[in-house]
DNA sequence: TTCATGACCGTAG
DNA sequence: ACTACGGCCATGA
C-alpha cells in the first residue's frame, strides 16, 4: 500500500452495487478515522480519473451532501438505479444498505 | 514549514 | 429537517 489516499481509493472501488458507505467508515478503513474530509476531497477531485463509484458514498446521516444540484440529481438516479431507496430529501437508510468492509 | 481548503462528524438548539 | 459551531486531518501551494 501506499498512503491513505492509495487505501481510501481502494476501498472505495471495493463497495459493491447496492450498496454504500460514509466518508468515515471509508477513512476508517483506510486508516485515519478522523480523515473523513479527505475522503471528500479524493472523490471531488479525482473521481473521474480512478472510475470510482463516487455515488456510494454519502455522509454519516445517510444524506447525500453535494453542493451541485445537478450532481446531487445524478447521484439518487444512479443510487435508485441499483435498487437503493432514496428519500426526495436525499436520504439512504444505512441499516439497510451499508457496505462493511469486514463482512459484519 | 506554515496556511488554507474541503462531497465530513457529532452535538446542540 | 435546518442552522451553527468546534474539532479533525491529509493535501497542495
């Protein structure tokens, strides 16, 4: 492994369709618990470049919290889309679909 | 090395 | 559900 960007990028890749994760459990598993705001960081600017399913991770409320409208549109369409139910308001309940990494 | 910057988090009102 | 606040911390200039 590399550093904590290298792990989180990793992690991220690995949530299945169906199902998503927060900024902190991503942080968490990639070693810095409290980095959650790193994780932001990686997906708004490097999203793109790593194909990464930005889309599966949302805040710890379980509420998507793009600033763009348009992004945010295109999140739910996408989380919907593999069978997540999403709340107009932008909310995911987590019990239901929340990825661990350890299989628990 | 210091400084600003986030798609955050938890608590509180 | 919404706003406000303080805390946290890996990057990049």
């Amino acid at each position: 492994m590399e550093g904590f960007t290298e792990r989180a990028i990793d992690t991220i890749k690995n949530v299945p369709s169906g199902k998503v994760m927060t900024y902190g459990q991503v942080a968490a598993h990639a070693g810095s618990p409290r980095a959650a705001r790193q994780i932001a960081r990686i997906l708004h600017s490097m999203s793109a470049k790593h194909e990464l399913p930005w889309h599966r991770i949302i805040n710890a409320q379980g509420k998507i919290v793009l600033n763009d409208e348009e992004s945010r549109y295109t999140q739910r369409a996408l989380l919907i889309k593999e069978g997540i139910k999403v709340s107009e308001s932008g909310f995911v309940d987590l019990n239901l679909y929340r990825h661990d990494p350890f299989g628990n």
